[in-house]
C-alpha cells in the first residue's frame, strides 16, 4: 500500500521528470517529421491570415486533418507572439502531462494509489510518449480527449452518473475535431466490445445516451458542415482521406499510403512502448488467465482500451509507428495490474530479470552521455564528472536493488535517473545532433569542427552512436 501523502510525492516526481524531458529546449530542435512541418506551415497561414475556420498550407486548402490541434497552435502561437515550433510543440508537451496525470488517476480509481503510481510510472517511460510529447502534431491530443472520453465512460457506467453524459458528448466531440474517424477505433469500438461482452447493448437505446452522441457528431460534424458549404471540392477531398486506412489509394502527389502487413505492430509496439515493454509477457498473462478480467468489468474495459485498437489498426491496411500511442495508455493499466497481481517472490524475480538490464544499461548511458559533454560539447571533465556521479549512483542503487529482488527500490531509483537522461538525451543531445544535420559542418565553428574531427578520427565508433555526421569528412 501507498499513503495518500506518498502516491503525491510519487506522482509529482513523475510528472516533474517527465515535465523536464517534455520542456528542455522545447523550441530549439529543427522541424523534423513531415506532420509536424505542416502544422506549422498551417498555423503560421492562420496567424497570417485570420481565417480560422480553413487551414490552408501555402496556398493550398488543407482538409486533411479537422482543425482542433490547428486552433490550439494558432491560440499559442497568439499569445506567444511567436509562430515557431514552439507553438504546436508546447500543447503536446502540455497534452502528454494531461494524459500521465488522467491516467494516473484513472489507474487509481481503479486499484488504488499503488496501482495509478505504477500506471503512471510505466507510461512515463514509453518511448512514444516521450516522442510524440515533444512533436507538434496533433496526436497526443487526439490520445489525450479519446483517454478522457474512455475515463468519463468508465465512470459513467461504473456509478451511472447521468450528469457525465454532455461531459462525454463535449469530449467525444472534441476528440472528433482533432482526427475525425480513428475516434470510432479508439473510443467507439473499445466501448461498443465492453457493452457487448457485459451484455449490455440495450444500454444504447437510452434516450440520455442518444442525446450524448448525437451531440458528440454535432460537435465533431460541425466543422464539416461549414466547410461543405464553403469550400468546392471539399467532400471529394474528405472523401479521399476516409478511404486511405481502408486500403484507398493515394490520388494527391505527395501523400504516403504507408501500407503494412497485418501483424506490423506485434514487432513494432514493444519498440515503441520501450523499456515498460518488458512488462507485456506478464500483462498478457493476466489478460489470458483472467479471461480478460472477466470477473472486474472496470479492469475489463481498461484491458479493452489497449486490445481493440491493436486489433483495429492491426487490420487497416494503413499503419504508422505512432498510431501506437493511443494503445499506450490502456496498455500501462494491464501492465501495472499484472505486476500488481504478482506474488512477492514473483515481483523480487521479475526485478531480477528485467531490471538488472535496465539498470546496467542505465550506467552504460550515463557514460555515453559524459563522453558526449566532455568530447563533443567541450564541457569541464570535473563537472560532467560531478553530475555523471549523481546520475550513475542512482542507476547503480537500482542495480543492487533489482539484484536483491526489491522493486520497489529499484523502481523509485531507476525511474528518475531514466527521466533524467532522457531529458539530456531529448533536449540536449538529439537537439544537437539535429543542429548538425541542419547546418553541416561549415555551419559549426572552427573549435567546434576540429573537435568533431579528432573524435572522428579517435573514436569512430562514438560518433555512430550519436550519428553525429557521416562520410569522408569524419576521417
């Protein structure tokens, strides 16, 4: 058990490593990925223009995409006085604290303070989360409102609350304006599978769950409705764009079908929900030997929150890396309730076995990372030192403890020095290697270039790890 005072300072201290991955150098790194591009490109063009209500890209209109996360980043980039990276960056950074904090809280609601920490905990720790918490896209706010509709619904049908009922239809909404149809994947179907395996189908005949969806669509459809009216070829456009995961092909110059094979995620979500990942033998486990929570329906339909959008995306034609963060969620929940459901000798061994390599690649990073400060940043050797020590006692603390079988101690050492050299690696280092890759060697200075070309030259191998440059300049 945690106290009430200690699942606070736990929770705090997760949303306050993550809050230091998510905001060192936010703004600093180069646009990357061609989403993120656009959102600026598209923001930028509203700020300009004063015309909300259709995002265009250049000269081109843009209906790709409903306008939510649009609106979000040209209010920032407004109040900001800036329309930079920063500006689509900064609501999900904002977005991915909402949603550890909900989950947390979900996972709290559902078993306790212990199991919203560790919910919480494993969800900090996701590569994706981390990924798409510092990109300017719309997809952490779509996961953040699609999580929110679910916890509302779970409350709902836990308490039958009818006042919740316009709180889900606003959400859904909402969730609606951000990615149209992968809604119906991510809220709809998990929902619709939960009442039919409770039997409870009839539940939407309801007349207060009738008005609840059907002010959902007129939120979610209004921007449609305008834009149908407004702009000639919309729905030929919309129309396009609706088919593409079902199989359609791509008729616009430019776009990328990123058509996969039906089994894609089973190699690419443990990738992606890396290290907590090495929880997911165990979650699957306890998903199979409880008939999928057959007896808890709450835990249930937390289960059904990660299982039927692996399912559906699965079997769309259409797959991307980051379609995985809506599972994420739902996944940390059965991950944290299999650990939970352990016995203490199984919890002593699985902190053997999976946190001796966390905690022994924890000290190989933090050794790759003052080499990086000392070699490539020019950094006092004696300072770099100082703070290595402190990032490296913590690791090594987490070492003896795994190897004493304590998770508990392993997880509350490990997980902050993680956090903190995730943050160094996020905001320091991958923001580096980008501002090399941007401007290219005449772009550094002269101690700068020949401090790269002796590491080069030295040490070869270093600068393939940080794929810092490439070719006959680094000889």
């Amino acid at each position: 058990m945690v106290s009430r005072r200690g699942a606070r300072i736990c929770a705090a201290g997760i949303l306050g490593g993550l809050a230091l991955v998510l905001f060192l150098n936010l703004g600093s790194n180069t646009l990357g990925r061609i989403s993120e591009q656009r959102c600026v490109m598209v923001v930028r063009g509203m700020v300009a223009s004063g015309d909300w209500l259709v995002p265009r890209l250049g000269n081109a209109v843009r209906l790709q995409k409903p306008p939510l996360f649009y609106w979000i980043g040209s209010a920032t980039a407004t109040l900001l006085g800036d329309t930079g990276p920063t500006a689509v960056r900064l609501p999900s950074a904002l977005a991915t604290l909402a949603l550890v904090a909900l989950v947390m809280r979900w996972g709290t609601t559902l078993g306790g303070s212990g199991l919203g920490i560790t919910t919480g905990a494993a969800l900090a720790a996701m590569l994706q989360l981390t990924t798409s918490g510092r990109r300017g896209d719309a997809e952490m706010l779509l996961a953040l409102l699609c999580v929110a509709a679910l916890v509302v619904f779970d409350r709902l049908h836990a308490t039958r609350r009818r006042a919740l009922l316009p709180l889900f239809g606003v959400v859904g909404g909402l969730a609606f304006l951000t990615k149209a149809t992968a809604v119906i994947l991510v809220v709809a179907l998990p929902i619709l599978a939960f009442l039919a395996l409770q039997r409870e189908l009839r539940r939407l005949r309801d007349p207060g769950v009738l008005g609840a969806c059907a002010l959902a669509l007129a939120i979610g459809l209004s921007w449609y409705a305008a834009i149908f009216a407004l702009v000639p070829g919309a729905f030929e456009t919309l129309w396009h764009d609706l088919i593409l995961p079902l199989g359609g092909s791509p008729s616009r110059a430019g776009d990328s079908a990123h058509f996969r094979p039906v089994w894609w995620y089973v190699s690419t979500l443990p990738t992606r929900a890396a290290p907590a990942s090495l929880l997911l033998p165990i979650a699957i486990w306890r998903l199979w030997t409880t008939r999928l929570y057959r007896s808890e329906p709450r835990l249930r339909f937390a289960a059904l929150a990660f299982v039927v959008p692996l399912v559906a995306f699965s079997l769309l034609p259409q797959k991307q890396k980051h379609y995985t963060l809506v599972m994420l969620p739902g996944l940390a929940l059965v991950s944290a309730e299999a650990v939970r459901a352990l016995a203490p000798r199984a919890r002593a061994w699985l902190a053997r076995v999976a946190g001796t390599p966390l905690a022994l690649a924890g000290l190989g990073g933090t050794a790759l990372l003052a080499l990086f400060f000392v070699w490539i940043e020019g950094q006092s050797p004696l300072g770099v030192a100082a703070g290595a020590a402190v990032l490296g006692g913590l690791f090594a603390f987490a070492l003896v403890s795994a190897l004493r079988g304590g998770a508990a101690r392993f997880a509350y050492a490990w997980l902050p020095a993680f956090l903190l050299a995730l943050a160094l690696l996020r905001g320091v280092i991958d923001v580096r290697v980008a501002y090399v890759t941007a401007v290219g060697l005449d772009g550094l200075s002269l101690d700068e270039k020949e401090r790269l070309y002796r590491v080069a030259r030295e040490q070869p191998w270093f600068i393939d790890v940080f794929q810092l440059t490439a070719g006959p300049e680094s000889d």
